[in-house]
C-alpha cells in the first residue's frame, strides 16, 4: 500500500475546510457539473479569465471588491437593505463565488443560466437610499461599476499576489473576457483593457462617498466577520491585503489608513505566504 505524503492529511482537510467555506454544502455537487459536464465554454483554457478566477489571489480580491464596490451610495444602500450580507454573509460568498465558478468554468448553457438567474433577482431588487434617491439593480450604470469594482479588484489582487502573474496582454484580455459576462448581465458598454478600465474608474470617482452603510459595511468585513476565533488571524491577513490594494482616494473616505512602512514590510509578506498556502491547500497532490 502506498504511503500518503507527508503533510497530506493536513492539506485535505484544510481544503476541503476553505472550499466549504467558499462553495457552500452544495459545493461538491456544483463543481463536478461545472466541470464535468461536457459541452461548449464562454471561455477556452487558455484564456486569462480562467487564471485569475482559479487562483487563490481571489481571496484578497474579493475583499477588496466588496470594500471599493460600497463606495458608491446606491449600490450600497441596494446590498444593505437585500443582500443579507450581515445576516449571511457567507451565503452571499457562496452564491458570488458559485457564479464566477459556473461562467468562467462552466458549459455555456449553464453560464447563460446562471446570468438569466441573476438578472431575474437584479429586476426585483428596488428602493430608496437613505439620500431620497432611487435604486433599481439592474440599472446599468449601477451594474457597470459593480463590475468594473470587480475587474479592477480581482486583477489587481492577481496581479499581485497570483501564482502567475499575467503580462499586459494578459492583463487587458483577463478585462476583455469579463467584458463578455458584463453584456449578458446587461451592461451595454463595459470596459475592455486597462486603458479603458482606468477611465471608467475615474469617471465615476464624482459619485462615490462613504456613506454610514458603507463605513458599516467595512467595520463589519474586517472587524467583526463571522468567523470562529482560531480562522480569524488568517483572515486578518487577507482582509489587510485587501486594504493595502486599495488606492488612496478609496481608503480615505472609508477611514482606512495607510501606515507606511508597515503594508511593505509585514502586511504584503503575510499575504503572499498566505495566499501560497491557501493555493497548496486547495490544490489536488500531483498523482492524488
């Protein structure tokens, strides 16, 4: 009988713990259909979309998404009074992270589905902001920032801590194969490479602040998660990268200070060794 690897007991249960953690109890399930079901992909294998979204980088980007996306009021005010972030959190991870795993990996049968279900909860999503304004999901300009909050994130995220960083080329076709999950969402002119990213960014700069839902929303992700106490310095780690990736002008209005020196010295370190062994966890022994 052949003997397991040392230290492989340890690695399968830590990764089935994260993915758990991320996927939810159907977890299992969907990732064989997302994966084993044979048929066309909105993506092939060699696209960067498939690099980013199967590295553990995401980790810290979608932190950092979830901080930069709260900056706009309305998108906010939408995921505070339907998300249930707070009441589920990591239901609301599961179901993110479902989605990401089934348009990136999946059939392009399941991909459209998976947009057509969200589209269908983004019509029903409307309100009132605390400001007077009015709210609706599926506007486009709301979903437009939404994304680029995401592409923006999950990019930078990779390119920092990902185990292959991609190269400009990379970088602008990761953007360009985002742009084709945001038109089935329903945004009519998303970004398609760096140039463009950045100045959509900037374009919307005019209409972001952090409102109380926003500063409650940050305190809430990186001080009080609902996590056990044993998992909580770990993620610590990822939630100060997120921080730290962060541009000035977000960090400001959101009360989050840069402490020079420190991001350089202790906090990226942490994060790069985190995220590589979040990645050993997570990734099948090589003949397991």
């Amino acid at each position: 009988m052949d003997k397991a690897a040392p230290g492989s007991g340890v690695r399968e249960r830590l990764g089935r713990s994260l993915f758990a953690r991320v996927a939810g109890p159907s977890g299992p399930e969907n990732r064989a259909r997302i994966h084993q079901t044979p048929g066309p992909r909105w993506f092939g294998a060699d696209r960067p979309v498939r690099r980013v979204h199967g590295d553990a980088s995401m980790f810290i980007g979608g932190l950092r998404a979830l901080l930069l996306q709260s900056l706009h009021p309305l998108a906010m005010a939408a995921v505070a009074g339907h998300s249930g972030f707070k009441g589920d959190p990591w239901g609301r991870l599961q179901r993110t992270s479902t989605f990401l795993a089934v348009t990136t990996f999946g059939t392009a049968e399941h991909a459209q589905e998976a947009v057509d279900r969200v589209r269908s909860v983004h019509e029903r999503v409307r309100g009132t902001a605390p400001s007077g304004e009015p709210y609706h999901a599926a506007d486009p300009h709301l979903l437009c920032w939404v994304h680029i909050a995401e592409v923006d994130s999950f990019l930078r995220a990779h390119q920092r801590y990902g185990e292959r960083p991609l190269d400009g080329a990379g970088c602008d076709g990761y953007i360009h194969d985002m742009a084709t999950v945001a038109h089935a969402l329903g945004i009519p002119d998303p970004p398609h490479d760096r140039a463009e990213l950045a100045e959509r960014i900037a374009a919307y700069r005019p209409e972001l602040r952090a409102t109380q839902e926003a500063l409650d929303a940050a305190r809430f992700i990186l001080l009080h998660p609902p996590l056990p106490w044993p998992v909580r310095p770990p993620y610590a780690v990822l939630a100060a990268n997120a921080v730290a990736t962060l541009p000035p002008w977000a960090r400001e209005p959101l009360r989050l200070p840069r402490v020079p020196g420190v991001e350089e010295i202790c906090v990226r370190p942490a994060g790069k060794a985190l995220t590589r062994t979040i990645r050993w966890a997570m990734t099948p022994p090589a003949g397991g």
